[in-house]
C-alpha cells in the first residue's frame, strides 16, 4: 500500500475509488469499468502534477522525510559496484547510521559515504535512524584519509534530521567528531561530491558535505536545524514548524539561489518515491559528470575550488 502524505489526500481519494473499481473485478461491465478506471487515473496523475507544482517548503519537508523514499543503500545498490563497506573508526566502534566503503561508480573507483535511515522498524533501530554518533564521524574521517591516499574521489550521499543528540554522543565528543569530519572535507585534495538526498540536517549532514560541488535533489531539504527545533527556539511552539520551514529558507530552489548548492537533481512527479529507479539512476549520472569536471586537476587547484566554493556563500546578498 501507497503511503499518501496529508497534503495529497485529492489523489489518495481517487486512487482509492480505483482501487475500488477493480476489486469489483467482472461483477459488473467489465469495459464501463475499464473507462472509469482510466478517467480517474488520469484525474489522479493531473492532481498529483498541480499538487507537486506549488509545494511549500513545509510540504517539501514532508515528501524529503518520506518513508519509501530511496535511502542511502538503494543508491549504492544500484549505482555502485563491487562496494565494499568498512567498519568502525579504530578508536570506539562501528556506527551503522553511517556506512562507508569502496566501489566503482560507472567503472570508477571511488569512496563512498553517507547515512542510512533504513526502511523497517528492525534496519531504522540498526541504523538509529540516520543519527550519527562520533564513531560515525570518525568513520568517514578514516575513509577520507585512505581515499585521499589512493587518490580517490570521495562521493556523500547526505539523509540525516542530525546527528544523534543523546548523552553518549555527548561523552565521546560528538561536537569535535563533527568538527574534524568538516575539516578532514575540506582538506582533501582529491575531489568530493556529496548529494542531499533527503534531509541535510545540521553538523550531522554538513560533516560529510563539505565538497567541491554540493548536488540538492528537487524535494529535499538542506538547513542548520530542523523547522520543528527551530520553531521551538524561535517561538517556543513545535506546532509553528510550518512558518519555521518557509522563513528558513531549506528547499533546493531557494539554496541554490543562494549559492549554498550548486545543482538541483529532478524527481519524478510525485517525489522520489514515486520513481526511485528514475531517481536514482538521475543521481549517478549528475555524480559521474560532477567528478569529471575535476579530471586532471592538481591537489591544491581542487582544495582551492572548494575553498573559493565555501567562502563564496553570503558574499551576493
């Protein structure tokens, strides 16, 4: 079963009359049954296209958070070969919220990072939701430090609310963790790309996205805190996260105009989720032409890119 946001409920009517009509099967004219199916879908389909034209940044929160939105492994699975993951930061333990390792991309070899939400109650508790502990920052520190060695390019694939905020996190030194996986972004002189694939929360998901090019798909969102943690400082009212998330300015229309990402990757009508083989598929192509842009660049020219690339943001406004 198809799960429909509250703002698509228009579409979640008719497409439950549809399911109606060929439960009814052979009981009735078969092809009167036939033409209303096909009116309604087509009703359906125009719905969901006027619906996904006019998203306000609330809503586009809703579509990013989505559950059957493609997650971190359903792009490895599909656009990176031969992966190999890596486990633990050789210092505390293995954090699966973050996963990263080494594959090809389209024949090249590359190091690949990024945080898992999983898809089910058992792979969301495994992954702790996409929230990092430090042992996941410093994880992805330790595979930036061997991509860097074999001269890699390093890719993010970005989908956190934040990194973990517990107490634990605290007593291992989440805040430095998050730091040094910023810097460790920053430094390297092989090129990185990271993707926002769904929520780009916080220091949870600049730590990983500190890259020569920042790529944003279409419906999701990019911002310091979250519209409801930010409504709760700002107003101290959650309920209000709806004026939080159009004053913050986190859709990808609005950050590239601000210079924070530099591409906006398309989905199909409807989200990601209605179309995960076409997104996903998007993705790795905007990645395989992103990388090539850095071929043939020494170190300090690709350091210096990113460098002009961050302190750039803010400058035009």
């Amino acid at each position: 079963m198809r799960t429909f946001l509250e703002f698509e409920k228009p579409v979640a009517d008719l497409q439950g009359k549809v399911q109606e009509l060929r439960a009814m099967g052979e009981s009735g004219d078969a092809v009167a049954i036939g033409e209303e199916i096909q009116r309604l879908e087509a009703k359906a389909s125009q719905a969901l296209a006027e619906i996904y034209s006019k998203l306000t940044p609330w809503q586009k929160t809703q579509v990013a958070r989505h559950p059957d939105r493609p997650h971190f492994m359903a792009y490895v699975k599909a656009i990176i070969d031969d992966f190999t993951p890596l486990a633990g930061d050789r210092k505390f333990g293995d954090d699966q919220a973050i996963i990263a390792g080494f594959g090809r991309l389209r024949g090249r070899p590359v190091a690949v990072i990024g945080q898992e939400k999983g898809h089910d109650t058992e792979t969301r508790l495994r992954h702790n939701f996409g929230m990092a502990r430090p042992e996941g920052y410093r994880k992805a520190v330790r595979i930036m430090e061997l991509a860097e060695r074999f001269g890699l390019p390093v890719v993010s694939l970005v989908d956190t609310a934040g990194a973990f905020p517990g107490i634990d996190a605290e007593e291992r030194g989440q805040a430095e963790a998050i730091a040094r996986s910023t810097e460790a972004g920053l430094a390297l002189g092989v090129p990185n790309v990271a993707v926002i694939i769904g929520e780009g929360g916080s220091g949870g998901a600049i730590a990983i996205a500190t890259a020569n090019r920042v790529l944003m798909l279409e419906h999701a969102i990019y911002s310091v805190i979250s519209p409801e943690g930010a409504a709760s400082i700002l107003w101290r009212d959650s309920t209000r996260a709806q004026d939080a998330a159009t004053n913050m300015k986190i859709t990808a229309q609005d950050l590239l105009r601000f210079g924070v990402v530099d591409q906006i990757i398309a989905e199909p009508v409807g989200g990601a989720h209605r179309g995960p083989e076409i997104v996903v598929a998007s993705v790795g192509d905007a990645l395989v032409s992103a990388l090539a842009a850095f071929d043939g660049l020494p170190p300090a020219e690709i350091r210096r890119q990113r460098r002009e690339k961050f302190l750039a943001i803010g400058r035009s406004l």
